[in-house]
C-alpha cells in the first residue's frame, strides 16, 4: 500500500483519512480532518437529492437528464470492434445478498465461452464486504475497481467508460444499485457512442432503479418483475431469464457430524427442532419497522412448541432489534430466539434446519433456491398485497407449501413440525425443480441466445393479459 493514496471518496496517509468527500443534500463536499473546507456543485446533486425521494417506478424522465448532460462531453473515445468478451457493471458486491449471487453464478455458467471482467464503482465497501466473493470470480474474471475521489464526475464517469471501451466486450450485464448515477451516465456514453449491447439485471423489483429505459433489454427473474416493469415502469422490452444457482458439482456435501457441531455452535440443544429464516433485515418488518407480525408469528410459534429453537440470520439495523428486544423482553420464549449475524459458512447454517420459514412481508427470494438444491425443507409465504415482495414464483406452481395468509403460513409450519416424514418428502421433488430450472445447464442457454440475438424485440415478453399482479408500493418496508 502506499502512504498517500486514495480510497473510494477518501485521501489517505497509511490508513488515516485526512480528506473526505462526501454527497450531502445536493451538494458534493469536502473534508480535511473532519473539518468541511468547501463544497462543489455536479450536475447530478439536484438529481440524486430528487430521485432520493422518488416513488413513482417509471424514472425514463431521469435516465434522459442523464443523456442531457453526459452528451455535452467533448472527445468521447468511440467504440471498437467487440471482442469475445463480457463486461459486467456493478456498484458494489458483497458476500451475502440475492444480486452478488446472480451476478457471481452468472459469470461461473459463461466462463467457458468468454473472456469476463467486473467493473466496480466503488471499491471500499467491496474489498471489506466481499473478499469470499472476490476471491471466488478471480478465478474466472478480471475484475477492476474504481475509486471516486474527484472534483469532477465527469473524471470518473470518463475513467470506468474509457476502461470498458478499451475491453471492448461483445455485451455489458448491469447490476448496479438503483440509485447509481456514476454508473448510469456511464451507460448513457456506451448507449451513445459504441455497439455494445447492454443488459440491465433487474435484481431490485421493488424500487425505482435508474439506467433501466438505456439499455436494450431488462432480463427479470419472474413474470411478476416483468410486469411491474412493463406496467409501472413504462418499458416493454423485458426479457424473463430467470435466476441462476451453483452448479450441482459445487453443491457442499456435509457430514453428520459437521451439521451436529453447527448445530451446537448456533445453540440449538441435541433433540430439539431447528426452524430458522435468513434475509435482508428489512423483509421482516411492517411499518417503517415499528412493526413485525413475522416476530409475532414466530413468539406464538415458540410458546406452542417447547422444543423449538428459531434462528434468525440477519444484519439488524438499531431500531429494528431494540423492536425485536421489546417485543421478546418478557417473554417466556425469548432465550429460544437466536440472533445470528450473516454466516460466512450460510450453507452449513441453512443445512442446520429442520424447516426453513420465509421470511415476509418480503420474501427471501433466492434464499429458496439455496434450498432447493441443499435438501432443506422449508415453506413460503405468498404477499397478496404486493406481488413484487413475493417470490412464490421461483417455486413449482404445484408446490404445496405455499400459503397467502399469515394463518394459513403458520398452519402450515404447524404440519411440518409435527411431521417430519413430509418435510423430507418435499426435498427430493425441490431438487429436481432446481436441476431443471436454476442450475447452470438450464440457464446457459438461455443466457446466449440473450448474447447472441441480432434483433431484440423477438425476445420481448409477451405477457398474459388474463393474469394481473396486485401492487401496493405504499408499503412502507419499500423505504429501508
């Protein structure tokens, strides 16, 4: 490391920041030692202060402001012949989380056939939230990080687009987060400069997201996403592809004893039943998370059940466990709740369980998959009230666990527990399900006939119009 050197929005000597850029309220500014010297304009702070605040899905109108300003750029290197190469966008990647994952299994299915490198915006929050995952794409990408240190946006936006018109790839996937205007202006030069088709991931179904209306298809998971996309968001061109997993060679195999010693580690006492749920934080509460009727369910679950221990994976915000503290602090079940960070070793935690409960009012979506191919049996909750917080639609439609109303979910859960012959049962028909639809030879094809097309609109979704999804973006979980 050098001693002057710069990290993400930072100046550092060795390791200590002595110069700090930070975006706040519209305005870019600047620190040294903790003290604000001055503060600079870009033509993006009015924006990101708007779109901060923004609801409504279709955000077509932000994506041209973009164009607007990126097009007064002078001397924009033009694009080169494509090479057998894919580019991958993203803004920050982690080793946990649904999207890292999609991208990281997406880049594994096409390592065979391309020459692959990951671009990142940022760099700090990457190296420190996802040395697992770095490691692991070293193997088969490039991947170049991008630091965010500038008077000018304008240098940096230049930089990440230089470099990946320098690549040279024959298409760019985009996984960056919804509010990333960098990345964004980024796509609004390749869209106007170059011939390299660009795919945006569309791994967060229920925000606003920028960059969608620049690129030439938006691949979704489900056709709920879809719909929400073609419906709220005003664009047509999405193209289902569904998600990705680990290939059935990389599955882990664990031992008995391996499991048993998990178990003990977690706190879960020999004899007794594991139940558990894993997701983001805010999936779990109502409200603004002043509210939670999953904890309710799962404190009713734990005093009807004395041999039940339930495990929570999760990285609670403040104001989210002083809820959860509150609603347990004199309950008699509450030394039967575990809280538990992310697991480095998730797999051998999920193999912990004995029944896997969805978390809601949003699910944990690829968790499901996780699964699936691990052998865990687990049930879903269905939100009728918002079908984009509802990832029933990665499970076979005839799967029996699946249920629309917290009673109904918690009837469910109350069979399973007291029979542990049809939690077993479900695994094998669940891994079948996932050998068919999310391991990697299933969505190989799919990804290079998307690579490959010469004329996008064969690809469109053609959407039932006898079937609609009921939406409510009012839900305030949205907003966390």
């Amino acid at each position: 490391m050098s001693i002057i050197h710069f990290e993400d929005n930072n100046l550092k000597i060795f390791d200590w920041a002595v110069c700090k850029v930070r975006y706040k309220k519209g305005q870019t500014k600047f620190y040294a030692f903790g003290v604000p010297l001055f503060q600079v304009k870009d033509p993006f702070d009015a924006l990101r202060r708007k779109f901060a605040k923004e609801t409504d899905f279709n955000t077509i109108s932000y994506d041209e402001k973009v164009e607007q300003i990126v097009s007064k750029y002078q001397n924009i290197q033009k694009g080169k012949q494509p090479q057998k190469r894919l580019a991958f966008l993203a803004t920050k990647i982690y080793d946990m989380g649904g999207h890292t994952k999609w991208l990281r299994d997406m880049e594994k299915t096409l390592c065979d056939d391309y020459e692959q490198t990951l671009f990142l915006t940022t760099k700090k929050t990457s190296i420190k939230a996802a040395p697992q995952t770095i490691e692991y794409l070293q193997k088969f990408s490039d991947i170049k990080f991008f630091n965010q240190f500038s008077c000018s946006c304008e240098h940096n936006i230049r930089e990440i687009y230089d470099s990946i018109v320098d690549y040279a790839p024959q298409a760019l996937f985009v996984f960056i987060h919804p509010d990333d205007f960098i990345a964004t202006a980024v796509i609004a030069l390749i869209r106007q400069h170059t011939n390299i088709k660009v795919f945006f991931v569309n791994h967060a179904t229920h925000r606003p997201a920028l960059a969608m209306s620049l690129c030439d298809l938006v691949l979704e998971e489900t056709p709920s996403s879809a719909y929400v996309t073609q419906k709220l968001r005003g664009l047509q061109k999405t193209h289902i592809i569904g998600l990705i997993s680990k290939c059935e060679a990389d599955n882990p195999q664990y031992t008995k004893q391996q499991i048993e010693n998990m178990r003990a580690t977690i706190g879960i006492p020999k004899g007794a039943i594991c139940t558990m749920s894993g997701a983001a934080s805010y999936k779990f509460f109502d409200k603004k998370g002043t509210a939670s009727r999953y904890f309710e369910m799962i404190q009713q679950m734990l005093k009807e059940h004395e041999n039940v221990y339930h495990v929570v994976i999760t990285a609670f915000q403040k104001h989210e466990k002083a809820l959860v503290d509150k609603m347990f602090a004199d309950s008699p079940v509450k030394n039967r709740l575990i809280l538990l960070p992310y697991q480095e070793d998730y797999e051998l935690a999920f193999k912990c369980a004995d029944l896997f409960i969805d978390s809601f009012p949003m699910g944990s979506a690829v968790a499901m998959i996780d699964l699936m191919r691990l052998k865990v049996p687990y049930v879903v909750k269905i939100n009728t009230e918002n079908s984009a917080l509802s990832f029933h639609e990665y499970q076979s439609p005839d799967f029996p666990y699946m249920y629309e109303t917290v009673a109904d979910f918690y009837a469910g859960i109350k069979e399973l527990l007291a029979n542990p012959q049809k939690r077993m049962q479900m695994t094998g028909a669940n891994y079948q399900y996932y050998l068919t639809h999310y391991e990697p030879k299933a969505a190989h094809a799919i990804l290079m006939q998307t690579i490959n097309c010469s004329d996008f609109a064969t690809l469109v979704d053609k959407l039932d119009p006898k079937v609609k999804y009921k939406l409510n973006f009012e839900d305030e979980c949205l907003a966390m």
